[in-house]
C-alpha cells in the first residue's frame, strides 16, 4: 500500500511539474488580442493590415519549409495562410497522423511565429485547393449515399472526429495564447457550393466548442449569391478575390459590421493535363495588390508558393456530367515563389510595390536552394502489374475502388466473354484512365473526359476470351457539384448493349514499386537524363530501346516498373527529365514524387522535381 501511495504521489508531482512547464512556456509568449473591428482588423487595439502570402507544408518537403517562409518574409509578407488538409492527417478512421515529416502541421505554425509572422488558418473540412477531393478523406466514398459539406450524420461524425483531434494542436497556438494564428477560416467557398446555413453554424460551433477562440472568416466569390450562401454572422468576410471598391462594397452589404478582405488574390492560376501552362500577366497582378495596397486592404496571395502535389495528392476538376479535367503534378502555380523555392521576375516587382507602401525596410530574400545536373542513366524495366497481382474479389458487377477501401492508385477488373465475344465495349462510367485488354493483348484506352467510353474489341478465335480493364485513379473532383467522385467503374460494362457479369477485382494502390522482379523475360531497357533544375525544361531525354522477345511483362501497355540508380558527391535540389515515357508514377528511394503524363507538343509534365534527397545513391 505504501508503495502504491508513493507511486500515485510521483505521478500526480510528475505531471503537476509537466502542467507547470506547459504554462510557464505559454507566459513566455506574449499574449496578442486580434479583434474584428467595424470596417478593419484591429490587432490589440490598434489597425493592422493582413499582406499574407499562402503557401502549403504538406507541398513542401519540410527541409525547405523555413526558406519558403523567409522568402514570403522578404517579399513583404506579414501573414502565411496555410491550409490544412484533412485526408492527408487522416487517411483512415480513426487514425491520424500529426507528427509525421510534412504531416506536423503545429512545427511550420511555430515556424512562421519564430520567424516573426502571423497566420491566417485554414483547415476545411473542405479546403479545395486543386487537392484530392479538396481535403475530404475518400474513405468517405465507402458509404454508398454519403453526402458531404452539409448534415449529413455520417459525413459530421467524420468532421467532429477531425475537428476535435486538429484542435488539440492548433487552439495553443492561437495569438491569443501566445501563438500566431490571428483566424480561422470556416469551410472554403461554401457559396459556390451549396447553401445550408445550419452547416456553417454547426462548423462554427464545433471549433468553438473545441477550444477555437480567435475570430473566424469565411470565404467566397464576390457574386451576392455566393456571399449570401457562403457568409455567416460574425466572420469576416473574405473575398476570393476582392479586386475593386464594388467589391467590397457588395461585401458590407452583406454585413456591414466586420471588416472584408481578399482571402484569395491570384499571382498565378493552376493547369491541368493537356493544358499550357498558365502565366497570367504580372501587370494584372501589380494593379490588383496596388488597389489593396493604396485603399489599405488586407489581402493574401494565392499562393506566394505553390510547391508540389507529392504522391496522388493532385485533385481535378469538373463543371459538367462528362467533364473531368485532372491537375498536374506541379504545383508551381506561376506564383512569385517558384516550385523550386527561387525568386521570379514577379517576386521582386511584388516586392518592390510592397516596399513602397511599408514603414520598415524588408529583409534580404534567403540564398536559393542549391540544384545539381546528373549524367544520364539507365532505367530498366523489371517488372509488370501482372506479375504482382493481389488475390482477387469477387462480385457480380464491377465496383469502385472506395467499396474496397482503397482511395488511389490503380484497379484491375478481369472478367470471361459469354455470349458476345466482340463488339461495342462501354464502360459506364470510367474513373479516370482505362486500359483495355482482351486475352492479354492491349487494344485501347478510354479517358473519362468527354464521355467517349466505347472501344471496339475485335474478333477471336478463343472459345471464352479473358476481357481485362486496367483503370487509373487520377485524382478525386476537388470543386464544385460533381464532387461525390468514385474511382474505377462505377457502374457497369456492357457488350453490344449485353452487360457483363461475374468481376475479379485486384486492387492496385501502389502505395510502392515492387521491391523484386518476377518477370518471365528480360524487357527492354530507356534512359531518362536528369538535368539541373532551373535548365531542365530545356534539356532532352535520350532513348535506347532494345526489346525483348517474350514474356508478358515486355507486352505493350502491360503496367511495367523500371528501375535505375544514380550516386551524387553532393545531395541538391535537380529535376528528373521523363519526356522519353509516356505515362506513370515516378518514386525515388520510395518517396512518391507524382504522376507524370508526357504529351506532344510536351505543354505539360516532362518533368519531375526530386527534392530533399539525403541518401547519395
């Protein structure tokens, strides 16, 4: 009894001594009073004007995260929005993860303070932000009639689980207990989106209730519609974009009693696959932080830096039943920050306006990232798809990924032809990119945008052909109303108007390349060049292909897995030049850079940053 009596008077000493820390560490920050005043912040009593530059650590590797913010610093930023994406924390129930590299949102908060910074929070549930699904986890789409953003109890179960674990990390570093977060943002654009006021209170109360104690903000297009939906009593109003008095004033008739802002002034804008790249005119830019500048608005840059969507992080968008336009791996945004942490021309005219209009002379921009060029080297193909298949599933028609837990990667549906053995094959509806094969032979692909889902399969001599569908995941729909977006087929498969039954489903997540080869034939062999960074848009791959004679894994459009090595003196910032593929994923020492979608002429993707690398080999 004695020694249990000790053993509770140890614990309750040891975490009285744990709380006093806590608390001395809190009074070791100062204490800041961030308030919404009639038409303006007031940042403990007095004006405060918010020049905020956004930028994203989860598309930063965090090595870099205190260089970006530092060059925000230096172009005269205050503030660094940042959004919080949900799946990325939490990418099955229950399970969260907050400590983790990138996922250790609390360390880049601390970061922007101790670097003398504000921060404007925006943590969703729904964030957009050409990401998958706009933040939302997929697991979601597991349930068959689920319905997001609004009350659904489902989908709110899901959101008070992530509200209350988020809060534990972010309500300490609110200004007002000595952090930097001046606000938070509830939901993102909810005007465009939908119109259920009860949601945005229920939000409001949940991070309230959770310990949420700074003002909040909402954010929305300048149309009256969308502020009229989007808004709620007692938030700020944030304009995506607020460009002009008309703004605003639509704005302060929606509320005349807090202050307004540009929550989102675009630099630069996203592209998709197929697409040019987007370089708005600077002068547009120029004339817009101007206006802000001059008429002492607050305003943030969407974005001062981009980065880049690592892994099967890229979203996509769609305005139509059939359209489906996926975003690129890049998420360099033509913003003033580049992808590679560099100062653009725009960086410094930006910087040059801001100046102008501030009372204290701006810091030096940091010393840029150092890149390296590597000779070229060989990748060698390995391995297929099929020689690394799952047991497989079984159902009578072809069901998404989500009903089987998975949420990216890939999907393989196998099916025999009775009946019909050719025809008109359609696949109602396919999510995204299929590949068809019949008796392991490739005949075409169909891609979901545009609604052309039919192929011809020709004729065969075999008595029960073997039809497969290879279907790739190229990120869930992060806007708008076609947002319940599941991936594979999502309906069924017809032949000549026959539907086909009886599916093995093998699910692909390629969540890593295979570690060993179980190919039945050596395959052909390319090389890819890497070239230094800044110049690599202009260097060439160059292609050697010897094919190999047999074996399924040397098969066109077989899924193949190649494999290569380079050694450095010097780890560097560089780009992987893959303009001699075609399509695929790109992983170095296991980390998945993205996807890569060669296209002629090549407007998009030839290139594939490696960052961060701390192994020479």
């Amino acid at each position: 009894m004695t020694k249990n009596v000790l053993t509770k008077y140890w614990l309750c000493f040891s975490l009285f001594l744990a709380a006093a820390a806590i608390q001395s560490n809190a009074q070791d920050r100062p204490i800041h009073h961030f308030t919404l005043g009639a038409s303006e912040f007031l940042l403990d009593g007095k004006p405060f004007q918010i020049i905020s530059g956004e930028m994203h650590p989860a598309r930063i590797p965090r090595e870099y995260w205190q260089q970006r913010i530092r060059m925000a610093k230096a172009m005269g930023c205050n503030t660094i929005a940042v959004y919080v994406f949900w799946n990325y924390l939490e990418s099955t129930p229950g399970n969260f993860d907050l400590a983790t590299g990138n996922k250790d949102i609390a360390a880049f908060i601390r970061l922007c303070q101790a670097e003398g910074l504000w921060v404007l929070l925006r943590p969703g549930p729904y964030v957009c932000a050409e990401w998958d699904w706009g933040g939302l986890p997929p697991y979601l789409l597991k349930i068959p009639d689920i319905k997001v953003r609004c009350l659904d109890s489902r989908y709110m179960n899901a959101v008070t689980r992530y509200v209350t674990r988020l809060s534990q990390a972010i309500a300490p570093l609110q200004c007002d207990h000595g952090g930097p977060i001046l606000m938070v943002q509830l939901e993102n654009e909810y005007g465009s989106y939908a119109n259920d006021k009860g949601y945005l209170k229920a939000l409001h109360t949940l991070w309230k209730t959770h310990g949420i104690t700074v003002p909040f903000y909402t954010a929305d297009g300048a149309a009256d519609f969308m502020l009229e939906a989007g808004n709620l009593d007692g938030a700020a109003i944030g304009l995506d974009p607020g460009v002009s008095d008309n703004d605003f004033e639509a704005a302060t008739q929606h509320n005349p009693h807090v202050p307004s802002f540009s929550s989102e002034t675009y630099p630069g804008w996203l592209t998709h696959w197929k697409e040019q790249w987007q370089h708005p005119d600077t002068a547009d830019i120029l004339k817009e932080v101007g206006y802000l500048l001059s008429h002492h608005r607050s305003f943030n840059l969407y974005v001062v830096h981009g980065g880049t969507n690592f892994g099967f992080t890229a979203g996509a968008n769609a305005f139509a039943p059939v359209q489906f336009q996926p975003d690129v791996t890049s998420y360099d945004y033509d913003a003033p920050i580049s992808e590679q942490g560099r100062a653009t021309p725009k960086y410094y005219a930006l910087r040059h306006l801001i100046a102008s209009y501030t009372n204290h002379p701006l810091p030096e921009p940091p010393p840029p990232i150092p890149v390296t060029d590597i000779p070229a080297f060989t990748l060698e193909p390995y391995t297929s798809l099929w020689d690394h298949l799952p047991v497989a599933k079984h159902t009578p028609q072809p069901q998404p990924m989500e009903a089987f837990g998975q949420t990216s990667g890939m999907i393989l549906y196998r099916t025999k032809l009775i009946g019909h053995k050719s025809g008109s094959l359609t696949i109602t509806e396919p999510h995204d990119y299929a590949l068809v094969y019949l008796d392991r032979k490739f005949i075409d692909t169909i891609f979901r945008d545009g609604g052309h889902w039919t192929v011809k399969l020709p004729r065969t001599d075999v008595k029960e052909p073997v039809l497969e569908i290879l279907v790739e995941n190229m990120g869930h729909i992060n806007f708008a109303q076609y947002m319940i977006d599941r991936k594979g087929i999502t309906d069924r498969v017809t032949l000549d108007g026959m539907t086909l039954m009886n599916w093995e489903t093998f699910n692909l997540p390629l969540s890593a390349p295979p570690t060993e080869s179980k190919a039945t034939a050596p395959p052909a062999a390319t090389t890819g060049a890497i070239p230094a960074g800044p110049a690599a848009p202009e260097a060439k791959a160059t292609t050697a292909v010897t094919p190999a004679t047999t074996g399924p894994s040397t098969i066109p459009g077989r899924g193949l897995f190649f494999k290569g090595h380079f050694s450095l003196d010097s780890t560097a910032d560089t780009y992987l030049d893959v303009s001699a593929f075609k399509k695929g994923v790109v992983w170095v020492n296991g980390h998945n850079l993205g996807a890569i979608l060669v296209c002629r002429p090549p407007a998009t993707a030839v290139l594939s940053r490696i960052v961060a690398a701390k192994r020479k080999k």
